[in-house]
C-alpha cells in the first residue's frame, strides 16, 4: 500500500515540468512567427509606413500644365514667384521676380540647407530660390546673396557693389557650383530696365558643376542682390543655346 500511495507524489512534478516546458516552447514558436510575418508585412507593405509624396507637392509635373502662357511669347509660359513659393520672398528679404520657361521643363525641389529657410529672415551666406530643369534642353537657377557680403552699403545699387567683374568674381561659385576663374568669363553686359541695373554674363566653364556652358543675370534690390543662372551641357548648349538666352534674357526684379 505504501509503494502505491508514493508514485503519484513522485510522478506529479515531472508531468509539470514536461507541461510547462512545452507551453514555454509553444509560446517561443508563436512570438518566431509573428515577429517573421510583422517583418514580411514590412517589406510586402512599405507604403504603410512611407507615404509617397504627392506630385503636385513634389513638383514634378511640366510647367505648361500649371503657368500661364508669356505675354510675349506663346511658346513660353511665365513664372512669377510670389510669397508662398520661397521663404525669403514670405519673409519681404526677396523681392518678387519672374521669367520664362519652355512648358517642357519641371520644378525642381531645393533642399533644405540651400533654401535659406533655416536662416530666414537673417541669412549670412546666399541660398537658392528655386530651380527648374529639362533633361534635354538645361537647367536654371535663382541665387540670392545678402547685400552686406558684397557691400556695406545700406540699399546699394548693383554699380554701387561695383563693376561686372568685380561682382562675378564674388558670385562665380554659386554660378558654377564649385569655383570660378576669371578666365572662364566671355562676354559681360550692362542692361538697364526702368530704374533697375543688371549685369549679363556669358561663360565657358568646362569644370564647373552645373554645366559646361553658363550664362548669369545679376541685380540688387532692397537688402539682397538676385543672380539668375541658366546652365548647358554642350548637347544641350548645341541645341537650345537661343531658347537658354531667351530665359535669361526675360528675368526680371
């Protein structure tokens, strides 16, 4: 009877550590799989967790879907900037300009750190307006430069900073993107329209960032000087050399 009564007392752990181990080991399997399917969810699924932006929002639609047609030009349309398109113009340190484009081309984003939305409204060093593009035919660019890195001058004209050469030589590198030399510079022009000066630059910069071919349009108004910049290949210099002096040649302030 003793012998019976005692294997029951004996027996009854061994069955608990049997069932707890493998509840332990069921619960493992289950925490493996779930965590394999949440990580499949994730590369079957990225667009839950990333939401691609809009295209109006990154701009990468044709001008011509969205600009008015130039006044003087049906082939064109015409971009006015006005406060909501930068920071500087929403912060009065920019005052509004515009030009043309050929309905092909597409806006192009400005990154941040070159948009001068982190130093608004007191930048020290020049920042990017906007920029446009068209794979075939170029690029351009509006750069603005605070008036006290050129001048000390409250208000100066674009002759009071200097002449074109003297300009270009401080204002070269956001031409170009990397340096300039004074050597690379071919023609120089001085326009007047009302009461504004511009200074008109073409040059042959076969090092620069931007393109082989570079033509520039600087200005000062207010507290800031504006230089547009339209930039080539020499493919797309070939063919849309009239059409880049065309873009130029409409910026205004």
């Amino acid at each position: 009877m003793a012998t019976a009564s005692l294997t029951p007392i004996f027996s009854s752990p061994l069955r608990t550590s049997r069932t707890t181990t493998t509840k332990l080991v069921d619960q493992h399997r289950n925490q493996v799989v779930l965590r394999r399917q949440f990580l499949k969810g994730l590369v079957l699924s990225p667009l839950i967790l990333i939401k691609a932006p809009p295209s109006s929002e990154a701009r990468e639609i044709e001008v011509g879907s969205y600009l008015p047609p130039s006044p003087t030009d049906s082939s064109f349309v015409l971009f006015k900037a006005s406060p909501k398109d930068t920071p500087a113009l929403r912060a009065g340190n920019v005052q509004p300009y515009q030009f043309i484009l050929p309905p092909s081309w597409k806006q192009t984003r400005v990154a941040n750190i070159l948009s001068g939305n982190y130093c608004q409204p007191k930048c020290a060093e020049p920042w990017v307006e906007v920029k446009f593009e068209d794979e075939k035919q170029g690029k351009v660019q509006v750069v603005a430069s605070p008036l006290i890195r050129l001048t000390n001058k409250p208000n100066a004209t674009i002759e009071e900073i200097g002449n074109p050469e003297k300009l270009i030589a401080s204002l070269g590198p956001f031409v170009t993107g990397n340096s300039y030399d004074p050597d690379e510079l071919l023609e120089t022009k001085i326009e007047k329209s009302g009461d504004q000066t511009y200074y008109k630059y073409m040059l042959e910069t076969p090092f620069a960032l931007t393109g082989t071919h570079n033509l520039a349009k600087a200005t000062a108004k207010g507290s800031t000087v504006v230089l547009f910049v339209a930039s080539a290949n020499d493919k797309q210099w070939q063919a849309y050399e009239k059409t880049l002096k065309a873009i130029l040649d409409s910026f205004q302030i």
